[in-house]
C-alpha cells in the first residue's frame, strides 16, 4: 500500500496544470527558508541525519535525486546530470503512461484526451526550470529501483516503497514548505562527494539485533551475525545457539 504523498502548495500547479510555474520562492511564507531549513536540520539531528540543500530554481527535485544517486559531479556539471535525470524520468513515465496519465486531469469522456493531457504534461515537464511533484517522485522510485523516504517537518514522514527486497536502495529527501526539495544525507556523510548510502530500516534492525547478541552472549558481532544469519534471522534461536556455542574470541575457547 502506498503512503500518503505529500500536499502539493496552494500556490503550485496541480497535476493537471503547467508545471513550469514553480519559483520555489518562499518570500510570501511567515518563516523564512533559512528559519525553516534551521529548523529541519534540528529535527533531524538527533537520527545523525542532515540536509544538503539544492538550488531554488524549479530543478531542485532532480538536483536532490542526483545528489543521492551520484553524488557531488564533476564533470558533467550539476547542472547537466539533473537534466539527464529529468530527461531520464521523463521518459520513464512516458514508457509507463498507462499508469501514470490517470493522474493528470483531462476531458470527461475520451481516452484520446487523456493521453492528449499527459503527452503536454510531459512535454511541459522536459523543460529546464519544471517542478517536480508527487508523480515525478514515484515514477523515480520505479526507474531507478529505489525506495524514496520522503522527510518532512510538519507533517509526518512517508515512504516510498515499491520494492520489498531489503537490499533494495534507499533514497532520502527532505521536502521543504511544500515547494522544495533537498538532499538528506548521514552526517557523517554530508560532506562527501561520493553518492548517499543509507541504511534500509531492515539493514538496521539486523545491525540492533547483532549488537543485542553480541553483548547478551559475549560473541563478536561477526559470530553474531553469523548464527543470526543461519537462525534465517530468529533472534531467540540465536541467542539459544550462541549461549550454548563459547565464544571463540575467548582465550582457551576451542
């Protein structure tokens, strides 16, 4: 089942309109982009996470996603590898039309319109500057075989998830005022130059199990994952296995 996607601003377009006009311009709101992004950054702290913020020129979706996937470019430019990745996605939807042009609001009766409705919606969508909304984050997550969390900070964070394999790739954004898009990253990742990697949430309640084995049993975490691992992840059969099992790291242990 699919989380809840994000609102969409009053002031964006709507499925169904030009995509184009997004400013990302925060000036009219009562706090200021930077209090916000202050603000976020706080929340997020206390997970070691952080946020790497992107651009406000309508690109900052694609920025974001490239950040995750390839990291800080060097050749070619941000620039350019946002506009591969939004062409990149772009096509995807097209090849996934079926799927996706229900969403974009059309005439009442014919399918023709309909297909008429998303072809200019995806035509609007390749141009520099297009904002990036609910479809563009999904159709991302199926291209590039990712689950996307999506952070927010007044209102409730939603997953993505269209892959079930826990070594499926995880993807991080914050979604900023419901107008922007940044890069989250683990703080001691933040600065790196190197794609995001992120933990899956299954990844680390293996990593909490471990250490709760190692430290009931006096085993390394190595042999705890071990017998985890051939316990198909029970943790009380571990634990009974590695209780009965002397820990080879102990002198005299055979």
């Amino acid at each position: 089942r699919r989380p809840r996607p994000p609102p969409r601003r009053t002031d964006s377009p709507s499925a169904s309109s030009d995509p184009t006009n997004d400013t990302d311009d925060p000036s009219s709101d009562s706090e200021t982009a930077a209090q916000e992004l202050a603000r976020f950054r706080a929340a997020l702290r206390p997970a070691r996470l952080g946020i790497r913020d992107m651009p406000r020129d309508g690109n900052c979706f694609f920025y974001a996603l490239a950040d995750q996937l390839k990291g800080r470019p060097t050749n070619p430019s941000a620039d350019a590898l946002a506009a591969s990745l939004r062409a990149e996605v772009c096509d995807a939807m097209a090849t996934r039309s079926a799927e996706f042009q229900h969403f974009v609001a059309a005439g009442e009766d014919a399918d023709e319109e309909q297909g008429d409705a998303f072809a200019a919606y995806l035509e609007r969508l390749r141009k520099d500057g297009a904002w990036a909304g609910n479809l563009e984050v999904q159709a991302a997550s199926l291209h590039f075989k990712c689950n996307i969390w999506v952070h927010q900070l007044d209102a409730p964070d939603y997953i993505v998830r269209n892959f079930t394999d826990p070594r499926a790739r995880l993807l991080r954004l914050s979604y900023h005022q419901q107008e922007h898009w940044a890069s989250v990253r683990r703080l001691e990742d933040i600065s790196s130059d190197r794609p995001a990697v992120h933990p899956t949430p299954e990844d680390s309640a293996v990593a909490d199990a471990v250490r709760r084995l190692a430290r009931k049993t006096n085993h390394t975490q190595e042999e705890a994952r071990k017998i985890l691992d051939d316990c198909d992840g029970d943790e009380e059969a571990a634990l009974e296995c590695l209780r009965a099992a002397a820990p080879r790291h102990v002198k005299g242990a055979p």
